[in-house]
C-alpha cells in the first residue's frame, strides 16, 4: 500500500509529466490560468456565501409578525395564488 511519504516522493516525477500535457492542452501559462481559476472559484465561494447570508437574515426578518401576519406567508400565498 503506497503512503504518505511514496506520494510526496514521486510528486515531482508526476509535475513534470502532467506540466507537459498541461502544456500542450491550455498552452505555456496554464499555470497561471489554474491560478486565476482558483481565485475565481473562492471569490464566487465567497459571493455565494454572502448572498446566503443576506437570504438568511431576509427571511427572519420577513417571519417577525407585522400588523398580526407574517409578512412571509403573505408572500408565499399571494405567490401560489397568482402564478
């Protein structure tokens, strides 16, 4: 069973070999392409955390009762009753 330290033995040997498909696939900067990619990925991560938050604290604001109803069930009645 390989381990921890045959990984990080032969990683150098993998580098090389995936480096020069990487190459020829996405062209001599794939690795900076890969480097924008990720920061693309944990700015959406981040953006979609935030949006989950604000949907969060929206709908706790729209279950507090307003003038005896829940602002929220209003919403969710008028939206099956009209669509």
């Amino acid at each position: 069973m390989p381990s921890t330290v045959d990984f990080f033995k032969e990683l150098p040997q993998f580098v090389v070999k995936a480096g020069s498909i990487l190459s020829n696939i996405y062209g001599v900067d794939w690795e900076n392409k890969l480097e924008v990619l990720g920061l693309q990925v944990i700015y959406f991560a981040t953006l979609t955390a935030r949006v989950d938050s604000i949907k969060v604290k929206l709908i706790e604001k729209l279950e507090q009762p307003v003038a005896g109803f829940r602002v929220a069930r209003f919403l969710r009645l008028h939206t099956k009753y009209t669509s």
